[in-house]
C-alpha cells in the first residue's frame, strides 16, 4: 500500500538526470522558478555521495533541510524504542525527502539511508534563509511553494486521521 | 579478530592519527606565527571588514543588484569615504597626534612631576615621598610613551597594507559562500550535516557580535566626542583633540570593564596638562560624562546591539588581554577581547553540535543497530 505521507505525489518521480539544474527542475518546491532563479539554488547546493547502507540523515539529528535525489535509492526508516526498524517509503532518482527542516530545527523524524551508492543533492535552511534576505522575490516563490506541499500532506493526514475515525466507529 | 574488534581498533587508530596531524598543525602554526603575524593580522582586519560591509551588500543585493555590483558600489563607497578621510580628517588626526606627542615628550613628564611635588610638599610635607612617585611616574610616562610608539607602529603598517586589505575585502564579500561550501564539501558524510549546522550558526553569531560591537563603538566615540565637545565649549578649550580622544574612547570601549576607564584617562590627562582655570570641575565634568556615556551604553545601546552569547568574566578579560598584548602589542590588546568572543561562540557552537547530533559512531547506520 502507498503510504499516505510518504506518498509518490510528494516525493515525486523523475527521469534520471545527472545534472543539477535538471534534477531541481524536476523538484515541487522549484517548479516554478525561471532558468535564471535556478542557476542561483545551482550555486548554493551542496552536492553529496553516499555509499551503501550509509545513512544520510539520522533520526533525532537537528533538522537542517532537505536532500533531493540524483542518483540512487534512498529508504526512509523509522527506528522506535525497541530498535525495530520500520521502512516508511523507498525513495528513487528525483526524490526529495525532509523538506520540513526547511522550517525549523526541529530534530528529524526518521532517518534516511542510501541503499545503493547515491548521489543527492543537499539545500539547506541557513542557505536558504541567507536567499530570502539577499532575493526575497526568489525566497517567496520558494516558501510558497513549500507551504503548499506542507498544506497538502496535512490535507491527507487529515484525511487518514477522518479515515482511521470512521473505521473505529 | 572479530568484525566489531577490527572496527575499534581501525577506529581508535585513526582517532591515534588525527590527534597526531593535530598536534603538527599546531605546532607548525607555533614555528610560522612570526613569519606569518603581519599577513594574517591583515586577514583579520579584511574579514572585520568583510563582515562590516556585508549587511550593506546584502542589502543592495536584496534591492536588484547583481552581487558583483552591489560589492563594487559599496567599495566605491568606503573609497570615497577613505579619500575624505585622508583629504579632511587624517592630516588633522595625524596633526593631533603629533602635537600630543610632542606636547607629552616635553611637558608631561617634567610638569607633571613637578607638580605631584609641590602637592606632596604642600600638602604633607614630604619631599621624599614626591620625589619617589615622580620617579615611578617617569617609568609608567615612558612605558606609555613606548606602547603609544608600538600602536603607530601598527597603524603605519595598516596603512602600507591599504592596497591589499580592499583587495582581500572584495573577494571575501564576493565568495565566502564559496569558500564555505568548498570547506564543507571536504568535510566526510558523517560529520557534514553537523559541520555545516555549526558553521552558520558560527558564522551568524560571529557576524551579530562584530557588528554589535562595531556599531557600539561608534554610538560610544560619537556620545564622547559630543560630550567633550559641550565641556569644550562651556569651558573654553579645556579639552584639545577632542575629536581624537572621543574616537579612542569609543575603540576602547570594545574592551569590556577596563575600556571605559581607559577610555576617560586621556581627556582627564589632556585636561591636567592643559590646565584650565577651573581645572577640578572640568575633570569632574569629564568623570561625569563618561559615566553618563557608559550607563547610556550599558542601559540602552549594549542590550540592544551586543550579543550576550559572549559575556565574558572580568578575569578572562584581563588574562586575554595580556596575552594579546604580548603577543601583537597594542593591536593585539585592542583585538583580544574580540578574538577570544569568537573562539568562546566557535566552542559553545561545537559543544551545541557534540552533544545534539549522534556521531560517535563512524560505522553504518544499519550496523550500528544490529550491535546493539
């Protein structure tokens, strides 16, 4: 079953591409942004390799921001008390996963490890705030487009929430 | 040897190794400090300046710039104001300088002296006793006179460095975020999330406290210099150079407990050896205004322009000041304080990050676990 959060419409799919600027092309939050706001997200992303079983994000970690994929695989698991590992989502080329550290430094909620050797790309809330200073035209775009996401994954917890509560009647 | 005990011990070896590479770096850093001090206290004045000039390039950059232009136009802009300086308020300061060092080569010690002596005889009747404090006076006069030379020293090889420091300026105000990010591309994956946090947050807090301390400064210079200006004023020319001495106030200031009372002692030594008719009520007028200029400091401008990351105990601050005076003299002293403000936010900052993010172990993830 798809789960619900972690679903394909919010990490989307896309055709592998090795190039930065085509994989953030491919990404929601920059979606909207012309060539030109582009080539400034190119220059302040961090270009990342992960090996193998490598974890890239570790939960409880303070939330810094969000990797997208290049190339590779990428597993969400979520570890709890009893150190059962559970796999929330499996993540492939054009991925994207903890775009909420965009917002806060709240501690991740799961962790995040590469399953085969992959390349993602890292873009970073301190960046990412240090651009809505220097091009607050640029940032808005950006935060809009996250808010969006944000209000469309809480529209389906919602609805699963509605869902699980119906069931239990 | 089992997998786990093979991984400790490739583990402590390595720990072995960097402890080693460690302790090279710092003692080559001992060996090539001397060879290097002049280059990097340039480096430091140019980042001072880079983090300065910064919040003004960003702006502009906010407002449409291209960053390239926004740095020249600010350049253009600190240009301006130096060729100003140079053209109409340098000669005067150089003009200051020169006549209080000639002034104080001549007179101070001598009338200074012979002062202290004829209070001493007349008031306790003890020409000894005189002759003993003038004496020590002579040695403090020439210490003073020594460290003053040092300070002009520095400041002449500031200005032989003024080609460069614009120069190292630009490029880092152009490409710090460069610099970083080639910095952090280094940093191994395990480290690089928690590398990265710290270097904003080092960076950020670095930044708030030089600002705040530079904008302190001036608010402190500029009080001092209208206050004295008033006394100047009211008691006709009893303070000279005031202009200078209200600026050093304000340099002084970025020294905690002990700036404010170095501060002061110039204008109440420029007011002795000027020796104006009401003489005790200009001094008290003096006292006065630097204590009304620190509690405006300490009530309103610290709070809010100073970070509190930094507060600093009156004993560190008096260590780090001797250290920094031996080891760059007068320079060193005046950037002790603040050179010791970013070491203290660089370790709170690693601290933060040792404790908040899970990196004690450098094997996967998912063996981690299934150690456990």
């Amino acid at each position: 079953m798809e789960n619900p959060i972690w679903g394909d419409s919010i990490f989307r799919k896309s055709k592998k591409k090795e190039d930065i600027f085509a994989v953030l092309k491919q990404v929601p939050i920059f979606a909207d942004l012309s060539a030109r706001e582009l080539v400034e997200i190119e220059k302040i992303v961090h270009k990342r390799k992960y090996k193998k079983s490598e974890p890239i994000i570790r939960k409880g970690d303070p939330g810094l921001g969000m990797y997208i994929i290049v190339k590779g695989s990428v597993e969400i698991i979520d570890i709890d008390e009893k150190n059962s590992e559970k796999t929330l989502a499996s993540l492939h080329d054009g991925s994207f996963f903890g775009d909420l550290a965009l917002l806060d430094e709240a501690p991740r909620s799961a962790s995040a490890i590469a399953m085969v050797d992959s390349e993602v790309i890292g873009f970073f809330r301190p960046d990412f705030l240090d651009l809505v200073y220097r091009k607050p035209k640029l940032g808005i775009k950006i935060l809009l487009a996250l808010a969006k996401i944000v209000g469309e994954r809480l529209r389906r917890t919602n609805e699963l929430l509605a869902q699980i509560q119906e069931e239990k009647k | 040897m089992d997998s786990y005990t093979f991984q400790l011990y490739s583990q402590i070896l390595k720990i072995f190794w960097r402890i080693f590479l460690a302790i090279l770096i710092i003692l080559a850093a001992i060996v090539f400090f001397p060879y290097v001090k002049d280059v990097l206290v340039m480096f430091i004045i140019a980042g001072l300046l880079s983090v300065l000039l910064s919040p003004l390039v960003d702006s502009l950059e906010s407002s449409g710039f291209k960053r390239g232009m926004a740095i020249l136009l600010v350049m253009l802009l600190i240009l301006a104001l130096l060729a100003f300086s140079f053209w109409l308020i340098i000669p005067r300061i150089i003009h200051s300088v020169e006549a209080l060092i000639t002034k104080l080569q001549s007179n101070i010690i001598s009338d200074f002296g012979q002062k202290v002596e004829s209070f001493f005889e007349k008031h306790f009747h003890n020409p000894e006793l005189a002759r003993n404090v003038t004496a020590r006076l002579d040695v403090i006069g020439l210490r003073l006179l020594g460290s003053l030379e040092g300070f002009l020293k520095s400041v002449g090889s500031f200005l032989a460095s003024i080609v460069i420091i614009p120069v190292v300026t630009f490029f880092l105000i152009k490409d710090t975020r460069r610099f970083k990010k080639t910095l952090i591309s280094m940093v191994p994956n395990q480290y690089f999330e928690l590398s990265l946090n710290i270097l904003h947050k080092t960076g950020n807090q670095i930044t708030k406290y030089i600002q705040g301390q530079a904008i302190d400064a001036l608010l402190v210079g500029i009080l001092s210099i209208i206050g004295l200006f008033i006394i100047n004023i009211v008691f006709s020319g009893s303070v000279p150079y005031f202009v200078l001495i209200g600026g050093l106030a304000g340099l002084a200031n970025v020294i905690p407990y002990i700036g404010p009372i170095v501060g002061a002692i110039p204008a109440l030594a420029l007011a002795i050896l000027n020796n104006p008719p009401q003489l005790p009520l200009v001094l008290l007028w003096i006292v006065i205004l630097f204590i009304v200029v620190q509690a405006i400091d300490n009530a309103l401008i610290s709070p809010l322009v100073v970070s509190k990351s930094v507060n600093m105990h009156p004993l560190t601050v008096i260590i780090v000041i001797i250290i920094g005076g031996k080891i760059a003299g007068a320079l060193g002293m005046l950037l002790a304080v603040p050179f010791t403000g970013v070491m203290k936010v660089i370790l709170s900052q690693v601290s933060w990050g040792l404790r908040n993010y899970k990196i004690s172990s450098s094997l996967k993830l998912r063996d981690t676990f299934s150690l456990r």
